[in-house]
C-alpha cells in the first residue's frame, strides 16, 4: 500500500468528537506532538476508530504552510 | 500572532529543491519523523528561508486524512 | 512573520457563526468584498476573534480556482 | 451559473508564468489587492486566458486561514 | 464558462444532508458511482438544489490523492 | 485498509507526465470519465506507477465543488 503524498505519520487516536455532520479526531503523533482531523461522520463511521487505535495520517505535501517568525 | 488551524507543529528545514515554478520544502519535526511542504517559488522566496532554519508547519484539520491498516 | 503562500488579505471580522463542531466567520476585505473562512470551533476559540477585530487571511494558491464566463 | 464556495471574486489577470507543467496566474482584485493562483498548464490552457482578461476567483471558505497578530 | 481545474464530472444529486453549519451532497457521477460534497449551508442555500438535479463536479487535481494497492 | 474520505474510485492510469518538481497522473475512471493528479515527484516515484496500472483514487468530501448551470 502506497500514497501519493510526502507526509505520512503513524498516530494514536486519543479522542473524538461528533457534531451533526463533521467529525474531529485528536491525535497524538510520535514526540507527544497533538494533531487534529476533521472528516464527515460517515466517513468517521466507516473507519470504526475508537481512542486508543494506531492510524496513519496522510496529508499532501501542497497542504502544508511553512511560517517564519 | 495565532493561527486558525488545529495542527501547529515546529519543524527545522532540511532540504529545499527548486523546480521552474515550485519549490519543495523538507523538514523535521521532532521525533525525527519528515514532513515536505510544496509552494510557489516566489512564496519560497519570500520566506527566505534555508536548511537549519527553524519554521512552524500549519495544517488546517480538514486536510489531514485518516487511514486505518 | 512570513508565510508561504501568495494570498495574504487584511480583513475585518463582520459576523461569527458557531456550529456543533465547525465555525463561520464572515469577512470584509478592502473595497467592500466579502469573504468567509471555515475552521474547527476549537481553533476558533483559540483566535478569539470577534466582529470588528482586524485579522489577516491566508489562502494558497493552489487552492484558488479561475473561473472564465 | 452558481458555485458551492462562499468566496467568490471578480479579477483581472495582470500576468501568468508558465513552468514545466504547472502554471501561475497573477490576479488583481478590487482595491489593487493583488492574489494568485497555481494550475497544470493543461487547465491553463484549457481557460485560454490573458493578461487584461476578467475572470472569477473562487475559494472554498475551508481553504481560507485566518490568523491573529 | 471554463473551470481551472482537470477534474470536471457531470453528476446527479442523490441526497442532500444538513447540519448546523455545513451540508453534505450525495451525487451519482457515471457507471453508479457515488461522490461526496461537503460545502456551507450558505453555499447549499446559493446553490438551490435538490435530489435529481444535475450538477458540475469540479476538483482541483492537486487535491487528489493516488494510491496504489 | 479505510479512507477517512467519501470520494473513492477506482481508476487506471493512463498518462504520466513530468515537470521538474511535481508530476502528473492521467486516470480513467469507469465510464470513460477521465480524471488528473497532481503530486510531487519523489511521491510519483514512491508509488511506482506506470500506464496501465489499477489504482485507488481519494478525495475528501470538502474539496468538491458544487457547481449550477
């Protein structure tokens, strides 16, 4: 199994949340970094992640911004 | 100075490549795990940034995919 | 501060709509345009904008679609 | 002709770079505010468009960060 | 009217689900396939549409994800 | 294996272009419909694909847009 994206990490579920129409997953990334992911609950539904399950975050590499301070 | 966006990470640049038009960002966040950024060669410009240099890394939750094995 | 991204708008926060999960705010850019930005009432309540406060909008370029009529 | 994005801007092209397969397009929008957006050169084409030309810009609220300072 | 994007499919709209701030779009593309839109209740509102209407499906390529097996 | 996304198809690809920095993918999808990605190089050439190859095609929900005629 391979993506076509430059960034994939392997993270925890640590918690979700669900509104009327969109879901939110926490995720706990290696360092104790936090993530977050906002996806439809029926997608939510689909994947069956409960806290606690070991996922893969995907996100394209166009996705990302790069700040300086 | 705060950011509309769940996944706020603080990188260290590690390679930038230059296309005609693009430009291809790589960074570490902690843990060692890379991340890539792709944007406009005049964004990179502008950034003015180049390896070793410090950046923070925004992601808006909505891009983030999640993906069960 | 400097992002990587072409599109970057001063605007006034004019209205604040809160959902379940998600949150609308509604902006006023120069010569009376509106635009609107979508986030996570997490990151919303971490901005802690209201209307009247000025903020700065951050669009890629990627994610900017030409339309001809 | 109606468009499921909350973003909608009328513009003019005042200049487009074209790289090996992806192009950019510089737009002016009301009040002199410059944006840009990035394409294949195949879309590029495909709009046929020219510097001087008015186009329509639209942006899906979800891809518009908004950040404090 | 041309779209600057590579991904345009003429599509049926099959469902049509709203939450508090934003609404989901079923639609039926070619060959009984079924695609997704996630967009504003606003932006459903604008739109007008309902179950049986036909509609454009525009994605930017860049927002398109491979994977192989 | 489950995609935190609506939008998946199956497709073949049938083109492959290269630029400098960022890639592109022609794909067929049943019906003869024809789709594009777009993607960096270095995850052009992770993936391995060539002409002819069956592969899975994700899109998040939000980043379809609606469009009326």
């Amino acid at each position: 199994m391979k993506y076509g994206a430059r960034n994939q990490l392997t993270a925890e579920v640590t918690d979700i949340k669900r509104g009327t129409l969109m879901g939110q997953v926490k995720l706990k990334v290696p360092a104790d970094a936090e993530m977050a992911s906002v996806m439809t609950l029926d997608s939510l539904d689909d994947l069956g992640i409960k806290p606690g399950d070991k996922v893969r975050v995907i996100v394209k590499a166009i996705n990302v911004l790069v700040v300086t301070e």
